[in-house]
C-alpha cells in the first residue's frame, strides 16, 4: 500500500476508533481498546519500517499510541481508550509550551529536521528574529493542542459516545493540517515584515 497522508489518516486514526466501536457494541470494550491500540502500534510500525525514517512527527504519534495501549495495561478500563487522547493533547501541547524554556524550540527542532537547516538562511538563523518566531510557534501549537484537548473533554462528557468516537477519528489531522499550513505561511510573513 503506498504511503499517502489519506492511507495514514485511514488505517491510523479511522480504523482503530471503528475496531474500538465494534468491540463495545459486542461488549468486549476493553479487547476493543486493546485492538484498537495494537492496530494504531502496527500501522505505525508498518508506515516506519516502509519508510525506513524515524521522524519527529512520527515520535509524536508513537508517544500517542504507546501511552494509549500502555495505559490501557495498566488501568484495565476500556474508557482510557475515550480519555487517552485527552490526556495526550494536553501533555504534547504542554510539551511545546515548556520547550519554550530550551535553547530549540520543539517546533524549530521538527521544521528544521522536516525542512533542513539549510531551509532557512544563515542570515535569517543567525538574526535577532529567528528565535522569537519559533517561541510565538510553540506558543501557538501548544495552545492548539491544549484546546483540542479541552474540546476533546467537553464532548466526551456531552455527546453520546458514538459522536465522540467520530470527532476523536476527525479533529486531529485537520488540526494539525491547519498547525502546519500556518507554521509554513507566518515565519514568511514575520521574517518579511522585519527584513
């Protein structure tokens, strides 16, 4: 199968909120839970070896699934598969906001490992506005991934479960589409105002 963002966004986040569904329907949630977690694991694993690269975007996704499955094993309760993104949204986007602190961003670590270094002039890198773009960026990230997650938390506890499952399979890419758009469209627009 060739390696597409629809065949990623298809196997990883689509299949395993319907094997999940299926599992509680039967009420067998937690082998759900279960199956659904391993599945996401392995079409991870499968897109990894076919690619034969490790990248940060992919870390995110592994550190998404393993907490997931792991979670699973340790509470025994189908619902951590409901929570899991939950708790996940509000840790990456913690991540971002506490990377601020560092000397590289997590967002400049990922762009320059996505784009290359040499993606960005010297000029540009070693200028007075490099860094503070990248702090606005993880500020914005992090914000957008703690958000997510709240939206996240209050339909979990407002819709029925089956248009939970279908927001949870659906919000993520557009997110993080939409993170990206604007991660490529405003370091332009910052650099260029300030050139």
């Amino acid at each position: 199968m060739a390696y597409t963002p629809v065949n990623r966004i298809l196997l990883g986040a689509v299949a395993p909120t319907l094997i999940y569904y299926v599992g509680r329907k039967l009420d067998h949630a937690l082998a759900g839970a279960l199956l659904a977690s391993l599945w996401g694991i392995g079409v991870m694993a499968w897109f990894l070896l076919k690619e034969k690269e490790f990248d940060g975007a992919s870390g995110i996704g592994a550190a998404y699934a393993v907490s997931e499955l792991a979670g699973l094993l340790v509470t025994k309760n189908p619902d951590w598969f409901l929570l899991s993104p939950i708790v996940s949204d509000w840790v990456v986007g913690g991540v971002f906001m506490v990377s601020m602190l560092t000397r590289r961003p997590l967002i400049q670590v990922l762009a320059e490992q996505m784009s290359g270094k040499n993606a960005f002039p010297e000029s540009i890198r070693n200028g007075p506005h490099y860094r503070p773009l990248w702090l606005r960026l993880s500020l914005v990230w992090g914000g957008a991934y703690v958000l997510k997650g709240v939206f996240k938390w209050i339909s979990l506890n407002t819709m029925p479960v089956e248009a939970y499952l279908t927001l949870r399979a659906g919000l993520d890419w557009p997110v993080i589409i939409g993170l990206m758009a604007f991660s490529i469209w405003y370091p332009r627009r910052y650099w260029t105002a300030r050139a």
